[in-house]
C-alpha cells in the first residue's frame, strides 16, 4: 500500500479550499471497485446436463461468484437467483431468496449438477414463466429496473430454444448465451439479443470460463464517475461531471489539438526516440472477424505516437505456427502508411508460437539492419489470445534483460501467467487482458500513456513551477488567516 503523509493531506485540503487541483501520485482504483450497477433481476440459467463433469461445473460455480462479487446486491438493488438445468429444471433460489453478497456466495456453492440431459428451450421458458415471476421476487417491468438472464451450455439442445429465447426478450429479458466446448453456435446466436456479438460468447473449455467474468462485471456496470474508475483518455488531469469528463494538464503543460494529451514542453511535444515493434497472435483461434480488431488496436497505438526518423519508428511481426516480419522499422514514415500497411496485413491462421516470436524480436527486429536506431527507447508489444505451444520463459526474460521495454496483452483464452513472465517490470503495469476482443479498444487507452521515455527533464521543471506556485498559495493563505485573527483579537477586546 502507498502511503501518502501526513503534510500532503493538508496540503491537499488547502489545496481544495482554494480551488487548487492537487494530485497525490495515487494509483486509480479498478472499475469494479467504483463503479455501481443499476438495480437489475439477474438470472443465471445454468446447464449440468451429464456432459459437463462434476470438476467441471465447479468452474461454472466460480464464474457465477465472479459476477455476484461485482455486483450491488441488495432488495433495493440487484436481486439474483439461480436456475439449474439437465433434463428437467431445477430453481436453486429464486430472486427474493437473498439479499446479501454473502448469503449469495454461500449459496451457489452449495449447487449440484443434475448429469441427465439438455433442455435448454425448457430452463428459458421457467425462466420467463417462474423466475422472473413476481412470486419470486421478479419486479415490475420498469426502465429503470434491468432483467438479465445469463445462459452457460455446453451442448446440442434436446428441445427448441429460437421460439422460447424470441418470447424472452419480447417480455423485456435481456439474454446472453455462453457456449462451452462443443456448444451448437446457432443455438446461441437463436437465444441472445441484439447485438449478437456483445451477447454470444464462447470458450473452448470450461477451465477459463471464469475469464469472462470480467466482461460481464463491465456490462453490468454503470459508470456515474468516469474519472474516478479510469475509463477515460486524459493524458494527465480528467475533469468529472455527470456521465462524461473533460482533460487538462497540470501546470507547465499545455493541452494539446486532440483534447486528450498534454504537450510538456515547448516544439518538442513531450516525444522522444521509440523503436516499437507489435508481435500479433495471428493463429486460427482468434478468428478472421477479431483479427481486424485487433488491425484497429494496433492503428488506435500508432494514432497517438509522434513519427518521424528523429521521434517514433513502428515494425510489425506476425506469428502463428511460424513468424512473419509484416514490415520492419523504418520502412514507413508516417501514420498513414503505417495504418495502411496495418489494414493490408493477411490473416495467417495457424499455431501459435509466442516463444518463437519473442526470439525473432530479439534476433531481428531491435537489429540495427532491421531498421533499429542506437539510443533508441526499444518497445515490443506483444498480443495473444491462447496458450503458447512452445517454451517462452527463456526468450522473454532475455528481451527483457537487454533493455527491451515490454507489453504483453492478453485476450480470451490468453494465460495471464504467460503475460506476467513477458511483461517488464512492474508487471502490474506491464500486461493487460480482457476477456472480450470488442473491449480491447480499452487497453489501448491504457497502453497509450505508457509507451514513452519515463525520465521527462521537463516534467521536473513544471513541478517545481507548480511546487513554487502551491507555496506561493499557501503563504497567502496563511498572511489572511494571521489577518483573520488580528481582526478577531480587536473585537474581542471591544466586547470585554
């Protein structure tokens, strides 16, 4: 835990007092610690048909849990309940059960699979008919009251779902389906709402289901303080107001065209030499649909940098079963060829080799032939979406102990022990993952304010500006407080 003084909590209270923006260096929090969900009715309709094994479903519970942690639960607030599905339907606890976190958590762990079969269609109709009902602690269809249904299948349904999932939504449910393994995909495209892509989800294996907690911790989420949950583009100082923010600098910086960042010192825009080279997971289970997303996460990276011979030089390498240089360093000269080169690039389909592209970087890609400068900032960003199927510890510790400055980004089914043993340090700050490729845009944002040469010799100057402003501020104070009690003194005199 960072600890903040004693003087810089009064200091910032002065600070306040006087209309001072005062930052104390504190790390923001995460989005799930401070954003608050609306009051929803969520109901999870869960499969334990006998293709899902016991250890299996012990992942689901802690997905279930995941989600519940995320949430503001309370009668006021979001009711949850639990329906379990085989061949027939069982309610675990309906939505008026529990009004606690706890006794919620408590609850899904006490849940056993049923191991018959799979009606899927069957489970949604008790849904709509029973769970949501107002016997069982279903509220009133009201806007400012959300009613969510969360389907987890792993398999062929033995009834139809595309009438029963149709009758759902019209009475106001909104429904996401989750495939697992083996799943029908048009059973879930029949099930889920508009838009498909930001309610259908699948993953190839029970043991990372818990991954898309974190998806579902975000879309169940409304945001009131942009600022304060991080989820905004400000280079530096963000403004909150409600629903949406405004970006400043601190003093000694000015705001930049964009809106978003600061230019730190005059003609030189804050830049400074950066090779950056981007590995990108190109293997066949990114899919060619997310593969053009992640074409748009590396041009949002490129929208931000400053290139040019002298400041920022970008490469691109992509690797599936083998590895394939796209365009080295240097070769484009500026954002708009980089970004066309990007959107040209073909997608390889294959393995996935993160061992060996993280050796190709070392070998070739921060050489001098390759288009690399001597005294150059060398970063390496690399995305994967999977387990490596080759050994990565030895590559990337090497690229790290030359200097290299590395972001690991991580997607899906991507292993976040394989990101933390690619990122530099401090690892925390180094390697992002999202469950979701439509999120990645988000990291990006993140990644933006991270990509530069952390020694500034300006930033120092503008803090001492504004130190010597702060003092300047605070003697002023302290010159009217004196006056303040001068005036008090007199008056007590003329009383007594």
């Amino acid at each position: 835990m960072r600890l903040i003084s004693g003087s810089s909590l009064v200091l910032c209270g002065l600070l306040l007092l006087l209309q001072v923006p005062c930052t104390l260096g504190l790390t923001p929090q995460s989005r799930g610690h401070l954003c608050r969900t609306r009051p929803t009715d969520l109901v999870f309709v869960v499969d334990s048909s006998r293709s899902v094994r016991p250890v299996e479903f012990e992942k689901v519970k802690v997905f279930l849990s995941q989600v519940i942690e995320s949430l503001d639960v309370g009668p006021n607030a979001t009711r949850v309940g639990v329906v379990n599905y085989a061949s027939a339907v069982k309610q675990e606890f309906p939505l008026r059960a529990h009004g606690s976190k706890a006794a919620l958590l408590q609850a899904v762990r006490r849940i056993q699979p049923l191991s018959t079969g799979t009606m899927t269609g069957l489970a949604i109709q008790f849904a709509i008919t029973k769970a949501f009902g107002d016997a069982d602690g279903g509220r009133a269809r009201s806007p400012d009251i959300s009613k969510v249904a969360i389907v987890v299948t792993d398999g062929r349904p033995q009834d139809s779902v595309r009438d029963v999932s149709a009758r759902a939504r019209a009475s106001g449910v909104e429904l996401f389906a989750i495939g697992v393994g083996r799943v029908d995909k048009a059973t879930l495209r029949q099930m889920a709402s508009e838009p498909q892509e930001e309610h259908v989800d699948y993953v190839e294996s029970y043991s990372v289901i818990e991954k898309l907690s974190k998806k579902f911790q975000e879309a169940l989420c409304v945001v009131s303080d942009l600022c304060a949950t991080g989820d905004h583009d400000c280079e530096q100082v963000c403004l909150s107001s409600p629903g949406s923010y405004t970006c400043a600098c601190r003093e000694g910086f000015t705001l930049n065209s964009d809106g978003k960042t600061c230019n730190v010192c005059s003609g030189g825009g804050g830049s400074s030499a950066t090779d950056l080279v981007f590995l990108i997971d190109g293997s066949k289970s990114v899919r060619p649909e997310n593969f053009e997303l992640v074409k748009k996460f590396i041009n949002q990276i490129v929208d931000t940098l400053d290139v040019s011979d002298k400041l920022a030089q970008v490469g691109l390498v992509q690797y599936s079963s083998s590895v394939r240089q796209e365009f080295p360093l240097g070769r484009f000269h500026t954002k708009k060829d980089i970004k066309a080169a990007v959107r040209n690039m073909s997608y390889m389909e294959k393995g996935t080799m993160t061992g060996a592209a993280l050796k190709y970087l070392i070998d070739n890609s921060f050489t001098v032939s390759s288009g690399a400068r001597p005294g150059a900032q060398k970063v390496g960003i690399v995305f994967t979406d999977g387990r490596s199927q080759d050994y990565i510890n030895d590559a990337a510790k090497k690229a790290k102990d030359l200097g290299f400055k590395m972001f690991a980004v991580g997607v899906g089914n991507a292993v976040e022990d394989e990101l933390r043993e690619i990122a530099s340090e401090p690892v925390a700050e180094h390697y992002f993952y999202t469950a979701d490729f439509k999120t990645i845009n988000q990291i990006g944002k993140r990644l933006q304010k991270k990509i530069c040469v952390e020694e500034d010799p300006c930033a120092c100057e503008s803090i001492v500006k504004f130190q010597t402003k702060v003092e300047g501020l605070l003697q002023a104070l302290t010159r009217k407080l004196e006056a303040v009690s001068k005036r008090l003194a007199v008056l007590e005199n003329r009383v007594v």
